[in-house]
C-alpha cells in the first residue's frame, strides 16, 4: 500500500518501524511476561513525537494526519499490542476530546503536556453495571456553587495506573441519560486506584479500577456541555475505534511476518513446510483479510481527516481488524505447530493480544449494533 502513502507518511512509517524493531521488539516479551510498563520506551516514544501525531503544532502536536496516526500506531503494535494500546488510549481517548471539545483555556493548559508526553492521559466510562450500557452509570457529579463533586468507580480504564488527566462521564442530574464529561487530574484529593486487572494479554499495559471520594472539580474542568457526556463519550470512541483497528492490524501482520519466516526455516518431509500448499493457502488468506482491514482503516482515518462523519466506517474498520486479528494469530499458531503453544515463540503472545481487540472500545456486538442501525435506522 506504499504508493498510497505521502513523502511524509512513508518518512513517519520508516521511522517508526526502525525505532519499534530495533526498540521495543527485543524487551517485549519480556516486559509482557513481568507485567512491565515500558516506561522508558514511552518515554523515547514521545522524544519522536508519537504522543501527539495528529495535533496542531500551536498545541506541541506534530501536526499530522489521522493516517499517519494509524501507520504509526499499527507499526508500534506489530512489534508490542501492549505500547500500541498505550499510545492510542492516550491519544484518542484523552487527547482528542479535549482537542474536539475543550475550551481554548483547557486545551492551551492540558494539550501542550500530553502531546509531548511529559503527562499520559485516559478515558473512564466503563463500571460495574455500565459496560456497553453507558446510560447505567453510577459514578455522580453533584454541584456544588461553583464546584463538581465526584463519587463512585470505574473499571477498565487503559493507562489507568500511569495517567496523570483523566477524560471521566459520570451522571450530572436525575435523569440517567444526564451524562457529562470531566477533565479529572490524579494529585486531586479523594482520587485513588484501586484494582489492577491481570488480563490474559496486553499484559505491559495497565488496567486499573479508578475510585473517587467526594474528588472536588473546579467548574472550568467540565468538558464540552452539561449531559452532553454520552454523545462526547460516542464521538470519542469512534477515534478510539480506528486506534484499536490500527493495533489489530499490527498484531495480524506480526502474524503474518512471522509465520511466513518459520515456514522458510521449518523442514519436514525434506523441504521448508512453506512449500506445501495447505501452508501457502493459510498465508495468502491471512494476508488477504490483513489487506481488506487495512482499506477499511485507512478509509475511515481519510474520513475523519476530511471532517466527514466516519461512525460506521469506523466501526466496520474495528469489526474487521479485530476480527483478522484473531484470525491471523490463530492460523499463524497453527502453521508453527506444537512451537506455537509455547513461550518460545511469539504468536501465542499475538494470539492472546488479539482477543482484547474483539472486546474494547465497543465489542463486536456492538459494532454490528452501530452499522446496522446507521443503515436501517434504529427499531
């Protein structure tokens, strides 16, 4: 697809895959085995300015596009889903609804430290009884003159235990579509994580439960409108759908790359396995699925570029990538045989990767939800 790519995209993708292999391919393993959050590669990462790819430069962005956020996202987590769900939860789910949706005071006072990653942002939505139910949420803002007050919990959130701002919806009058959105920082009293998930994969990112005590926020910390929350948390997640896609894409061509390499090397029979048929069928249809999510994507970031409304495009581009993921991982543990099931090799890392990217920023459910009511209408 590199003729599709401007000078400065290819530029943007060469150096991104130069850094991830030489970078954080080598203690990938490693830091997801030990639970590691890669600090000091999140740290380099943001010295190359992946923290802020597709923000204006008046705010400390790179001012780029949203593709190159995806290239740049996908060549990350085709080496460590783990580093590529860091930067894409900082950056959809906490930049740009600031970005989209902040005032210029709030954007001049949290943007320029979270796109030069000096500050690592989150999102928090999801609750015990509020997953892909958003209107069931506990967590209350209650006002106070000229304050918010906040009590209740969330669950899940990604870079949870890192994040410095946090992009909170909690219920803001009696009705329970009165959703609003807060900006809630972590030195603020009665903040506190709770629980760390362990998870089956992406095991270098944090998941953490986040619980709020009578937290006090100044009224200039409200994000976009009164119970305007729910539709800021959908448009939101709709970015935040085509960073997932851009990470399964990244772990179905990790997939793809390495088994295609262990068929070169792996003799049975007297010859490289990759000459048997049944092998090259597996890795023409996994290249062929990888290709077909990887227009979607690119065809929902032009989208979202060209300011037009992308909600569909981006759920079909999360669907099908997170969907090819799995595929990938599967098939490529399955060309590396009983190699495939151990720690030896990393498609059984792939392979437990790529099952998140079917759950988060919506399910495949609700994916299916999304387009088929923005085609037939909702009944």
């Amino acid at each position: 697809m590199e003729f599709l790519l401007t000078e400065e995209q290819k530029m943007l993708k060469e150096m991104v895959a130069k850094f991830a292999s030489e970078k954080i391919g080598p203690v990938a393993s490693e830091n997801e085995r030990n639970h590691r959050y890669p600090k000091e590669i999140i740290a380099e990462a943001a010295e190359l300015g992946l923290m802020g790819i597709a923000y204006p430069t008046e705010y400390g962005g790179a001012g780029m596009d949203y593709v190159s956020y995806f290239l740049a996202v996908e060549e990350v987590s085709r080496w460590c889903a783990s580093t590529g769900v860091i930067i894409s939860a900082h950056s959809s789910l906490a930049c740009d609804p600031i970005y989209r949706f902040g005032t210029e005071e709030q954007k001049q006072r949290f943007l320029p430290d979270l796109l030069s990653g000096k500050k690592i942002g989150a999102f928090s939505l999801t609750e015990s009884e509020a997953g892909s139910d958003s209107s069931n949420t506990k967590t209350v803002a209650r006002k106070d003159g000229n304050k918010w007050v906040i009590n209740g919990s969330k669950l899940f959130a990604t870079n949870g235990n890192e994040a410095d701002v946090f992009i909170l919806i909690a219920r803001s009058g009696e009705n329970k579509h009165n959703l609003s959105a807060f900006i809630v920082e972590r030195n603020m009293p009665g903040y506190r994580i709770g629980k760390l998930e362990k998870k089956l994969g992406i095991r270098s990112s944090s998941t953490a439960e986040i619980i709020l005590e009578d937290v006090v926020i100044p009224e200039e910390n409200l994000l976009g409108e009164i119970s305007k929350g729910f539709k800021l948390s959908m448009v939101t997640l709709d970015g935040g759908r085509l960073g997932i896609a851009s990470q399964a894409l990244g772990i179905a061509r990790a997939s793809i790359e390495d088994s295609i390499k262990f068929a070169k090397e792996r003799v049975q029979f007297d010859q490289p396995i990759a000459n048997f048929q049944a092998i090259q069928w597996m890795i023409a249809d996994m290249w062929t699925e990888y290709e077909s999510a990887l227009l979607l994507t690119w065809r929902a970031s032009m989208m979202k570029d060209r300011g037009m409304n992308y909600s569909r495009e981006a759920a079909m581009a999360k669907l099908k990538a997170s969907e090819v993921a799995m595929f990938c991982a599967n098939k490529a543990i399955q060309i590396h045989g009983g190699y495939g099931y151990t720690e030896d090799f990393n498609v059984e890392r792939y392979y437990r990767d790529a099952k998140i990217t079917e759950l988060y920023e919506g399910t495949s459910e609700i994916q299916r939800l999304v387009i088929s009511r923005s085609l037939i209408g909702k009944i």
